[in-house]
C-alpha cells in the first residue's frame, strides 16, 4: 500500500477501531472474469467506503490517494451489505463497549424521525410532509445515546408500531462482569407511544415504563432525557450517504 494511502486509513480508521472490524471482514479472490487480482489491502477499501458513507462524496468523487478504485470500493460494499457485515459490526462495537461498562442501562430511549426519499424500500406517504414519499428511522439508545436497535420503515407508520420490535431487536451485549445483558431499566418515550397494550406488555417483561401521558405529562420532564437520542439521530441524519 502507498504510504499516503497507509497514513490516510490510519487517521480515519485508527488501529484500534480496525483491530475490531478486519475479522469480520470476508477474504476476497480475484474476479473469475480476468482484470487482475482482488487488491490485498482490506483496510484501503474500507476506509474508502467509510469516508463515501460519512462524508456523502460520490463514488466517482472518491480520491485516489485512498488506494483504490470506486468500482471496487463500491462492489465490496456491495457485498458487505449482502452477508450483513454492518449488523455485526454494530454487535461488535456494543460487545467492546459493554466490556468497558460504557454501555447505561439505567434507561432505554426510544424516538423516531422521517427523512424524505424518492424511491426504494421501505417509503410511504409522509402525513407531515404533504403526504412526499420518506421513510421513517426509528432507534432505541442506552441512556447516554448509544443506539443499541434501529429500524427502518415507510413514512406513514405510526412511532408506537415500533415500540415493541425495538425493545425484543436489543442484542444481548457482553458486559464487564457476568451474562450478557439485553434489558434496560427504564424504557423512556414520547406520548406517541403510550398505550394501555404497551404499558401491560412492558410491565409484563419487569420493565418500569417512562412513558409520557397523553393530556397528563408534558414533555419537558422527558426532555432531560430525550435530547441525548435526538443529537444520535441528528448525528446519523448528518451523514447524507447513509440517510439516503
């Protein structure tokens, strides 16, 4: 690898963070078709796709001081989505995390937030947006923010559709001492997502609910809390690649 392909990967993607990732990563041959042999250095074509993703440049756009072509940049990615790297990657960083005990489950934060899309899967009608086609993120974080389950779905689902699938998507993450653990203290949400049905299931599961109700609380009280998974969303949202 060229030293200032070498240097750029370490200053994006430190050592650490790729000690993490490069076992998860699938070993790749050269194309069966001819045009030379698969490049040898993962971390390059990693860092490649990590900076289209994050810093929304486009794929033609991408340097070459990265030490690698678009074509094969996006054709690891390609493939990386298809075998569910990302989901694993995501496991991997909470399990690193849980042992560090940096992982608060005094409380889990639920929220949502539309973004507008014009085509692919899943959208639907924004009520709150002239009825344009978006979809819908929905993420349930630890108490500081770290998202610990996200889902993806049409603009027009109601936020409370997505309560309960957040809560049993929580992975059983590693902790400093003992089992892995996967069930927060306190479940806080909006007023979107109160409900009777919700607050049985909940209770069911040994969960105390903080779940702010209708015409009773406002959401200032909820606030203190809430902005931690807001400014997760907005940081999620400020990578244009991935919103898209």
């Amino acid at each position: 690898m060229p030293a200032a392909s070498a240097d750029l990967s370490k200053r994006l993607f430190p050592d650490e963070l790729w000690r993490l990732v490069a076992p998860f990563l699938p070993s790749f041959a050269a194309r069966p078709q001819g045009g030379g042999t698969a490049p040898r250095d993962q971390r390059a074509v990693f860092t490649a796709v990590v900076y289209v993703l994050t810093s929304g440049c486009a794929r033609r756009h991408l340097p070459p001081t990265f030490g690698t072509s678009s074509a094969t940049a996006h054709r690891r990615f390609m493939v990386w989505t298809e075998v569910g790297l990302w989901r694993r990657l995501h496991r991997a960083v909470l399990d690193e995390l849980g042992v560090r005990g940096e992982v608060d489950w005094t409380s889990a934060i639920v929220d949502a937030a539309s973004v507008r899309r014009k085509g692919g899967s899943p959208t639907g009608p924004n009520p709150v947006d002239r009825g344009k086609k978006g979809s819908k993120l929905h993420v349930l974080s630890d108490a500081q923010g770290i998202p610990l389950a996200v889902a993806v779905s049409g603009a027009n689902m109601h936020d409370s559709l997505a309560l309960k699938p957040l809560i049993l998507g929580i992975p059983a993450v590693r902790s400093r001492r003992g089992p892995r653990r996967r069930r927060p203290a306190k479940p806080r949400a909006d007023k979107a997502y109160f409900s009777a049905e919700h607050l049985i299931w909940l209770r069911e599961r040994g969960l105390v609910t903080r779940i702010a109700r209708p015409g009773i609380e406002s959401g200032e009280r909820l606030g203190r809390h809430r902005w931690k998974i807001e400014r997760s969303i907005a940081w999620l949202f400020g990578y244009r690649r991935l919103t898209v």
